[in-house]
C-alpha cells in the first residue's frame, strides 16, 4: 500500500477514487473491529458495523470537509464508529433499549481503550511506512529485537549477521521510526 496521508486519502474519498475507498478500508477496518469488540458486538454485528461505518462516511461525499482546527480524525471516526455500535445494541431484540446514561458510560468506559487502540493502529502503519524505507534484512533485525524482544543474539543467528549488526539496525530506524509516527500524528 502506498503511503496516503489521511488528508489526502479523506480527499481522495470525497471525490469518489475507488482505490482511495478500498484503501481506507483496508487502514480502517481492523480499528473499526477492535472498536466493535469494546462493545461486545457479535461476528455478525462487527462487519455489519464496518459496512454502516463505511456508508456512513460515504454517504458525507462531498459534504465531508476535515477541519483539524476542529478537532481530531480519530475523534471523528470512533464517534461514527461508537454511535454505529451503539445502534446495533440497540436492535438486539434480546436487549433493553439503552438509555442516554447507558451509552455515555459505554462510550466513556471504553475511552482508553480506544486511545490504546488508535496509538496500536499508528504503530502498524508506521511499521509498514518504515519497511518500504529499509534494507529488509534491516528491518528484520529491527521489529525481531525491538518490537519483539527477542534476544540480540538469537535475532543476529537467526538473520545470519552478526550480533552488533542487531544494535545497529536499531539506533538506525528508531528515529525513522520515530519521525514517521510523529508525520501520522500530525495528519
């Protein structure tokens, strides 16, 4: 996948570019689910969750503007996803209608968690951002040993290089890595 600020991706969108659609899809449905499972949502309910939050964004089209004086992308996108969630619950048949309460203690309980779940999401897109911008031997050495922690030396034998290769590899990207984290935190 090619590198697509969220800007740009949000403007891609608005103007209905097919690969910009599968894209944010494909960057945002493992959040989406992760956010689905904080409010118990069944198999079923978690991809008709993504599909309500897709058309919900798509059905915005042209009307979307993204503001960021306004306020933060992920804020905007887990209130689409908790208030598609929230509707769910609601048409279980089995369930009580959830009152105003109700969900804003939902929504206020699983506020960590989605702020752990957005820093996780940054992570992974950052790491596939960074393995396009190392030797993959590199990168290896890198996520084995400081994102795995795995033993240096393990890592070194396993990679076939030697044990300070291993040491090097991660002074070199942790910057990098780094520096892209911080990029997607300001888009």
């Amino acid at each position: 996948m090619s590198y697509t600020t969220k800007k740009s991706l949000l403007e891609a969108i608005q103007h209905g570019d097919q690969v910009s659609w599968s894209e944010f899809y494909d960057t945002y449905r493992p959040l989406i689910i992760l956010r689905g499972r904080d409010f118990h949502l069944s198999a079923d309910e978690l991809e008709d969750l993504c599909q309500m939050v897709i058309i919900d964004i798509f059905k915005m089209g042209t009307r979307f503007q993204y503001d960021s004086a306004k306020g933060r992308f992920r804020d905007y996108l887990r209130r689409i996803i908790s208030n598609n969630a929230l509707d769910l619950l609601r048409r279980r048949p089995d369930n009580l209608p959830l009152e105003g309460n109700d969900s804003e203690w939902m929504e206020n309980s699983h506020e960590n968690r989605w702020e752990q779940e957005w820093q996780h999401h940054l992570l992974k897109q950052a790491l596939m951002l960074l393995r396009s911008q190392v030797e993959i031997v590199t990168y290896q050495a890198f996520e084995l040993y400081a994102v795995q922690g795995q033993d240096a030396e393990k890592v070194a034998a396993f990679l076939n290089i030697k044990v300070n290769m291993v040491y090097v590899a991660k002074s070199r990207v942790l910057p990098k890595l780094r520096r892209i984290i911080q990029r997607l935190r300001e888009e």
